[in-house]
C-alpha cells in the first residue's frame, strides 16, 4: 500500500481530484463545477484508465462512477484500496442498495446518488479532504474535546484497549505491536469510539461526527465503516448494543 496515511493539500486550490465517468456530458460537467470550486481535476472515462491516471497522479481523491466500462467501479476501488488510503466518493446512478454496500465493502469512505446538488457534491468532497487532514487539538478526540484525556499529560495521547493501542497525536492505530493500516473514515472512527470508550454512540451520532456535515441519510455508511474497522482491529472490540448503536470494549 501507498501510504497508512495520505499527505492532505493544504487548501481546496491545491486538492487534486480524479474523476471517473462514462458518461462524457457528466464528466465534463462534473468536472467543469468542481474546477469553479478551486479543484484540480483529472478526468478519465473508464475503468482502467482511471487506475493507470490514479497510479501516476497519485490524487487526494477519487471521485468514480458505479457502471464502468472495463473495469466497473467496484473493481477500481478494490484495485486503488490496494495501492493507496486515499479518500473514495462513489457516485451511483440509481442509489440502489446493492451498489451502495459493494462500493463501501470494496473500500469507498462515502457516496453520492447521481444527480447531486453541486452544493452537496461539493460539500462531500470537502468532508473526505478535512478528514484527511483532522488532527485532534491536543491529546483529546475529535474536535480538541478533551474526552480521550489530559491535554497536558505526555501519556494521555496514547490509549490502550487489550491489545490495540490509539496514538491520537501520533494518528497511529496499533495492534499486537504492529501499525494498522486505516483509511482516514476508519481512523476519525476510531478515535470517536476510542474516546468514550464504554459509551454506546448511535447511528447518527456517528454520521454527524465522523461524516462532518448534517447528512441525515442511509446509516448504511457506518455499519459498513464498523464492519471494516473490526476487521483490522479485533471483530470484539466493537460491540453492538442493538436497538442503539456501538460501543468500544474498554
């Protein structure tokens, strides 16, 4: 893989997005919006040339459609996932739920049903690129809040839970001794659960915390994220408390 964790572009000017649609009209409308935004962006309109652009731009994010030609959308993002811990925005014509889980278990951080709002395309984007480059304010959770401990305290920034060990001013997730690799959803997570540990976080507590905007959508998105966070930290470290949300074993 790439990087355990990507290198966020200092402004929205300086992000690099790639864009993959088949659809020409889409494309270039896309991609003519999101350059009025300050965006640099490169466009390809099929599969495998969207991975061939992603291996030599090396973007700060990846913007792809579900249905394309040669290598559909889910593939590319199993294929990117497999170089790079960039931030993936899926784009799904139809919004059907098949399409929506495959594209987060392939390794997506969101999705958008096509057509979007440029306002809401825009403001998803921007939620992925500040997730990046989140670092918390001193050695509390997300946001500077203080939950994970005392600012002032060196050990404070390091938290233990068995073996997994969360490095909140380092942005290093251990388990057994050895770095765990987390897309920057996975991490933002992470941290939330890792600072109420033992408190059951809903649904909507998540997408509001980890997802940074008022998205009131498909709680898909964070069963699918806790899916893949126990897969790489522990399938029992995180427990589901039904009818309510998850929780961090402490």
């Amino acid at each position: 893989m790439r990087s355990a964790r990507p290198s966020p572009p200092a402004t929205a000017a300086e992000a690099h997005l790639l864009l993959v649609e088949d659809d020409e009209v889409i494309r270039n409308t896309v991609r003519m919006l999101l350059e009025r935004y300050g965006f640099t962006v490169s466009t390809a309109g099929d599969g495998l040339t969207g991975l061939e652009m992603f291996r030599e731009t090396d973007p700060d994010l990846l913007l792809l459609d579900v249905m394309l030609p040669d290598l559909d959308g889910i593939g590319l993002c199993r294929r990117v996932r497999e170089l790079s811990l960039a931030p993936i925005l899926m784009m799904s014509a139809r919004g059907d739920a098949l399409d929506v889980v495959a594209g987060l278990e392939a390794g997506a951080d969101d999705y958008v049903v096509k057509p979007c709002e440029s306002a809401v395309l825009v403001a998803r984007i921007r939620s992925l690129l500040r997730r990046v480059s989140f670092s918390p304010a001193g050695a509390g959770a997300p946001g500077g809040t203080g939950r994970a401990g005392d600012a002032g305290r060196a050990d404070a920034a390091v938290l233990a839970f068995g073996d997994l060990t969360v490095d909140t001013r380092g942005m290093e997730v251990r388990r057994a001794g050895q770095v765990v690799a987390l897309t920057p959803t996975e991490l933002r997570m992470l941290l939330e659960f890792a600072g109420s540990p033992g408190v059951v976080l809903e649904r909507r507590t998540l997408l509001s915390r980890v997802w940074d905007h008022a998205w009131h959508g498909d709680t898909r998105v964070v069963d699918l994220h806790v899916q893949r966070l126990r897969a790489k930290i522990g399938a029992d470290r995180i427990e589901t408390v039904r009818g309510f949300g998850y929780k961090l074993r402490r």
